[in-house]
C-alpha cells in the first residue's frame, strides 16, 4: 500500500516508519527539511521516499498526497519535548497554524483527489481534560473538556474529519514519552498521585501499521494505550527512572499541585482489534538503560549533583 506518513522523523513517526517498512509498504514521509530530520533520514535506506515540506503551505500538502492509498497524519507541535523546537502552549499561534491549519490542508488536498486517500489522525487523551476527580479508565464516550491549548486544537481537528466526507479514523494516544533520559521542567507538571498510561512509542508504531488493512476502523475514535500493565500513578512512573538513576523518589512537594490532563484509558477494543500492547514501562525503562550505557555509572556517581540539577528544574520555588 502507498502511505504518507506526516511528521515521520517525530518520537512517533520514527517508529511507525519502522513499522510500516517492514511490512513492505511503499512509505512516503514528510516532513520539515531540519538538519535533525535530514540526519534521521539518512540513517535509513537509500531507497526511502522523503517529501521535504510545510504542512502549513498547501501546495506542499497537496504535492505529498498525490497517488497514495492512505495518510498517517502525526506532524504536530505538541505542548512539551517537541522535535520541532517549539511548544504549542508557548506559541498557540504557530501551534494553530500547524496543528489545524495542516489538517485543512490536508483534507481539502484529499477531498481534491480523484478518488481520496483515507486519514489516521493522531489525536491525544488531553481531550478529556482534568478527571482524576473521576473513576477510571477514559472511553470513547466520555465528554470532551480540553485544558490545554493542543488539546483544545485536537479536538477542532477531530470535527474537522467528521464534517470531510472522508474515511477516517482518530487515534486518541496515551503517554507515549520519547525513549531518552531528559531533565526538563516539564517533568514536574504532573503531580505525582495523577493515574497515567504509558503506551510504548514502538507499540503505537505496531498500532498504526496493523490498522492499514483493517475495514472496520473507520469513522471512530480509537484510545491507545499500554493496557492495565503500563497503569500506574505518575509517581511510580517517575521514580522508576530516578531508581535507574540512582536517586531517591522526589519528594512530592516538588510537582505541581494541579490535576494534569492524564488518565487511565479503556483499550480493550484497540488492543482486541490492532494486538499491539507488546512492551511495559519497565521495557521502557531497560531500554533507557541500554541506551545511557556507560554514561550511567557517571551519573549514579554523581548522584547528589543530578539530584540538585532536579530539583533546581521543579516547577515550584
């Protein structure tokens, strides 16, 4: 099958790239022309497809669509940790061109084809807003109330592909964090009692690409998430890692005091349909510490340096 693949050399792009190649597909990716994205894409074969472009330019789009079976749509600007360099709370403007202005863009591009390429949005579980006050998991059928101004853009995006016409599907994502060890003020946002799911950035990968010859996807919203393994409080999940660090668990005075847009997420359709729940956190975590190698015995050495460096990063004085 002919796939577009938007935002490809992202956390998640990457490894739906990975995915949908070995499956054999025939991966168009596009993407920005950055140095960071061009040195990703290099590192795969020759023989791979790349459209350099700007999703907010429309005749980029509209050159990238032609002749595909399928879009994957995953090129956002997110609120934290973003490949782009930006952060859509920091700059809702930019944040708003690229989030919804792309998805006009790209269904008007669709709706202009011969006969239209069908569209995987990847949404967020952020459209649900604050509900630690409520019993969990999250469903489909839950009622919207975004906090956030990329949530709040999701979920214009969302209605925006149930008035197109098109065949579509909306993947509603977990807690899929990049696999590498980052200390950013971001971390603190959560506060540590909130219930998260961790979802696998691999498994939302395994997620996309079984979705492709699925009949019975379109038309809904789809929650991804790690499954009742990778469910926990953002404190079990933080201290894991500070665990591998060395560390201590924070203390909890250190987070924010206010509900964060997460939650445990009810995926037993998802899981029943696309059989992609593989990996836990604790799979996360051993990579992580793969990845840090010989880095790591440095910095369990320096343990009360790191530690301050942390604490100094808290959202809180």
């Amino acid at each position: 099958m002919k796939i577009l693949l938007t935002g490809a050399f992202g956390n998640i792009g990457i490894s739906t790239l990975k995915a949908l190649a070995s499956r054999g597909h025939q991966v168009r990716c596009f993407d920005l022309p950055s140095r960071a994205n061009r040195l990703l894409a290099a590192k795969f074969a020759r023989g791979l497809e790349v459209h350099w472009g700007d999703i907010r330019r429309y005749e980029d789009v509209q050159l990238a669509v032609q002749d595909q079976d399928l879009v994957m749509h995953l090129a956002a600007i997110i609120p934290e940790l973003s490949h782009t360099g930006h952060k859509s709370e920091k700059d809702p403007v930019l944040a708003h061109a690229v989030n919804v202005g792309g998805l006009r863009n790209l269904v008007e591009a669709l709706q202009a084809m011969p006969v239209p390429a069908r569209i995987i949005f990847s949404s967020t579980l952020h459209v649900y807003g604050r509900t630690q006050h409520l019993p969990p998991p999250r469903t489909t059928s839950c009622p919207l109330s975004p906090v956030e101004t990329y949530a709040k853009q999701k979920v214009i995006c969302e209605q925006i592909l149930r008035d197109s016409g098109l065949q579509w599907a909306v993947f509603r994502l977990g807690a899929a964090i990049p696999v590498r060890l980052v200390f950013d003020r971001a971390m603190f946002l959560i506060p540590q009692h909130n219930r998260i799911e961790f979802v696998h950035t691999r498994d939302v990968g395994l997620a996309l690409a079984n979705a492709v010859d699925k009949d019975n996807i379109w038309r809904m919203v789809w929650l991804i998430g790690g499954g009742s393994r990778c469910q926990m409080t953002y404190g079990c999940m933080i201290n894991q890692v500070m665990a591998l660090l060395g560390q201590k668990p924070l203390p909890s005075a250190i987070f924010s005091k206010v509900d964060y847009s997460v939650d445990w997420l009810d995926t037993t359709a998802s899981q029943q349909l696309l059989r992609y729940q593989q990996r836990t956190f604790e799979d996360y975590v051993s990579e992580l510490h793969t990845i840090l190698g010989d880095k790591l015995y440095w910095i369990r050495l320096l343990r009360p340096l790191v530690r301050q460096v942390l604490l100094l990063r808290s959202v809180l004085p």
